[in-house]
C-alpha cells in the first residue's frame, strides 16, 4: 500500500499476511520500532525476539521497495 511519492512510482501489488496488515496500519502513526514490538507482542501470540526478526525483515521489505523510509 504505498502512499504519497512512492505511490506516484509505485508499480506493482503488494500481498502481505495479518500481521504485516497490522504493521502497515501501525507504521501510519508516529511510532518507535520499540513501541511497534510491544504492539505487536500485545496484539498476537508472538515471543519479542521472533517479532522482532520479523519486523525488521518486513521494514527492510518495505524500504527495499521505496515504500518506507527510516528516520
């Protein structure tokens, strides 16, 4: 789902699973890589260290695909 420039470029489909729809959702507010991991950890039956891998392959996804910038 991209958004502002990166939807001008954007040409492609993106597929993801619940939880990646839960992150997308999360990273639309002002939110630190700790509190997205607590968010994800309260939300689903998940260890922090497993969520945490997983979310740093899903950013690196999105970054590789010009969709999300660190900041």
């Amino acid at each position: 789902m991209p958004i502002g420039e990166a939807l001008i470029n954007f040409n492609g489909m993106i597929t993801v699973n619940e939880i990646g729809r839960f992150i997308w959702e999360q990273l639309q507010e002002d939110v630190t890589q700790e509190q997205l991991l607590d968010r994800i950890t309260d939300e689903y039956d998940v260890d922090k260290q497993t969520a945490e891998n997983d979310l740093e392959e899903f950013i690196e996804s999105l970054q590789q695909g010009g969709l999300l910038q660190r900041q």
